[in-house]
C-alpha cells in the first residue's frame, strides 16, 4: 500500500488516485500462470505485493502526466520497476548479502521461504519485468527504449555495480564522493529511471527527459541519506525493517561519515536540488515537488 499519511494536495490526489490501479495490475503481474509452480507463485505474491511505499511506480505515473499522457498507459512500466525494485530487496536481503530477516514489517522473502527460494524468487521477478515492458508496452520502439533504459539502470554499472561497492565499501576510500558514487547507482538509478520511463511512454522532449533524470538523481541522494539516517535513529517497528544494523557493521553510511545533522543538512539541499530540477514544468510539477518534501520527512 502507498504510505500517504505525510502527502499533501497534489501528491496525496494522485496516490489516492493511482494506489487501486496499480495494486490491481500489480496483483496481475503476480500471477504469472499456470506452469508456474503453485509455492513460486505464493513467494512471488508475498514479495511483490508487500505493503510498500511504492514510490518508484508511482514516479513512474507521475511523470508520464506531467509529460502529458494518461497514467493508464504507463501501468506496465511502473509495474516492471516495482518488479525489480522487488527483485534487489529479496536479494539485498540474503544471508550472502545484508543478511536481513525483516522487510516491510514483515520476515524477509528467504525467511518465509528459503534461502533458495528466495533466490529464484529475485530471478523470476527480474524477467518478468522485461515482459511486462515488452508485451504489454504498445509502441515497439517505445517499449525497447523502455526495456534498454530499465536493463541499464539495473545493470552492472548501476543497481548492480552499486551493491557490489555497497558490499566492499570498507575497501574503498571513506569519502563522500565515494559514498554518493555508490548511492547514484545503488538507489538513485531505479528512482531516476522511474522517472525516464514514465517520460519516455509519453513521448516526453528530450530537456522534460533532461529534468526528470536531474530530479531522480536528486532524490535519490536525498532518499539514501534518509534512509541512512532512519536506521541510525529509528524503531525497528516504526521503519518496518531492522534498524542499527549499518552501525553494527560499520557500513559507510552518510550518517556514520559525516553525522546526524549534517547528514540532514544534506538531505534538505538535494531536496532542494530535486525541485530545482523541474522550473521548467512549472506549476504542473506541484506532485513531484511534494514528493521531495515527503522523502525527506518521510519516517519508514
């Protein structure tokens, strides 16, 4: 479910608006057939359809109307960015990785069930989001700029290549351009992409393109310091995760580097940076700008 509780106006119209359809074509998705075995498929329901904020999805549709198309139309590429948002938790949260045993408030897709499992689970869910931007995108080009842009920001010199720094972080430079070199890849890649896709479904110019990428890196800075400092100060019960843990391994994190209210300090610039980024939109962009404020104060 998209946590609105901390939207206002715009944002909180277009979550209210957009929630049922997207859980719906969501819950579709995860029912990926016949041939598929009934206890994967079980898995895949638990993992994909966890309460969640569903921020990337619904940057997705955001910024499709905001390049004038119906939302409608960018279902499928919301959903295969969900898919693969998904697809990295179950993974991030593997013994091999972080290790984690709870996410969204509840135990982690492995926990429930099996380490295994929860493997192919990751698996499943990285294809499926292809197929979904395939088949279900109608415009041939358009879906295989949308299929290329998604394969790139998951890849391995984005999603990928920033876990894998992420992992062996205490063997590179403890700096804050090392830091932010391995967020832009490990969160702001899918949270700037979000924002392509939904672009690129409504034909959106190459400088909408241009600010809605400078946006999502943005925010995806400001997210990651958040994050950062959510488990440095939050409740396990409050956050829906296990919170301390980066810590308890000393992981360079942006609160462990440069401390709390620098690190907020930093958040609230490139919140600042992300709205920025849209003056060209104008009073259209008023949902993304809200957006910003929300990932920023957000407490979960």
């Amino acid at each position: 479910m998209v946590v609105a509780g901390q939207a206002e106006g715009r944002l909180a119209a277009f979550l209210a608006r957009w929630r049922d359809p997207l859980e719906d074509r969501l819950r579709a998705y995860a029912a990926p057939g016949a041939d598929c075995p009934a206890r994967l498929s079980e898995a895949l329901t638990y993992a994909l359809l966890a309460p969640g904020k569903r921020i990337r999805p619904m940057l997705v549709l955001m910024a499709a109307e905001l390049c004038g198309a119906d939302p409608t139309e960018a279902l499928p590429a919301a959903c295969a960015v969900e898919m693969i948002h998904t697809y990295s938790l179950v993974h991030d949260d593997l013994p091999a990785m972080d290790d984690d045993d709870l996410r969204r408030g509840r135990p982690t897709c492995h926990v429930v069930y099996g380490e295994a499992n929860g493997i192919l689970v990751g698996d499943a869910l990285q294809a499926m989001a292809f197929q979904a931007l395939s088949e279900d995108i109608p415009d041939g080009s358009v879906a295989a700029r949308c299929v290329a842009a998604l394969a790139r920001a998951a890849g391995p010199s984005a999603l990928v290549g920033g876990q894998f720094d992420d992992l062996s972080a205490e063997s590179l430079p403890a700096t804050m351009e090392t830091l932010q070199a391995i967020h832009r890849r490990k969160t702001g890649a899918l949270l700037t992409v979000s924002l392509e896709l939904g672009g690129l479904v409504a034909g959106g110019t190459a400088e909408q393109l241009d600010s809605l990428r400078r946006y999502g890196a943005a925010i995806g800075l400001c997210f990651q310091i958040t994050d950062d400092l959510l488990d440095a100060t939050g409740s396990s019960e409050d956050v829906g995760k296990r919170t301390g843990k980066d810590t308890d391994k000393h992981k360079l994190t942006f609160a462990n580097l440069i401390g709390i209210e620098a690190s907020r300090d930093a958040a609230r610039q490139w919140a600042g940076q992300a709205c920025a980024a849209l003056e060209s939109f104008g009073e259209r962009a008023g949902a993304l700008v809200e957006l910003a404020q929300f990932v920023l104060e957000r407490d979960r």
